[in-house]
C-alpha cells in the first residue's frame, strides 16, 4: 500500500464512520418517533384523564368513562 492511498484510507475512513453513524440514527428516530407523530393527546372534560388515541380520529371516547373528548391542541 502506498503513502497516498494510506493516508486516502484513513481520512475516508472517519467520514465513512460518521456516515454509517448518520445513517442509524435517523433509521432509529424514524423508528421510535414515528409512532409518536400518529398519536394524539386527548384529555377527558369529564374525569379529567389524559390520554392517547389515533390522530386521524377528530373525538375519542375515554377509556376511563366513556365521554368523547377533542384532541389538545399545543
Ligand atoms: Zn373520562
């Protein structure tokens, strides 16, 4: 191996790192924060309960009570 592709090798080397690091990561938050996006939080007018449900439904039934409550809006 020559001097050049040495020192090629070694400065793709942590760019390839950070690369496959980059690349992970952003597969894990789409992984863990994708369920996230699709909940929504609901909190019950009548007991109050705070909850999560689906974000396509506009009124969700308490699981504690049964009431139908509208989705908080932050
Ligand atoms: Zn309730």
């Amino acid at each position: 191996m020559s001097t050049e592709s040495f020192i090629t090798f070694y400065m793709l080397l942590p760019l390839v790192a950070i690369f496959v690091y980059y690349f992970y990561s952003e597969r894990r938050r789409i992984y863990f924060l994708q369920p996230l996006e699709k909940e929504k939080v609901f909190r019950c007018t009548q007991c109050g309960m705070v909850y999560t449900d689906d974000s396509e439904v506009e009124l969700s039934p308490c699981p504690k009570c049964g009431s139908p409550n509208e989705k908080i809006k932050f």
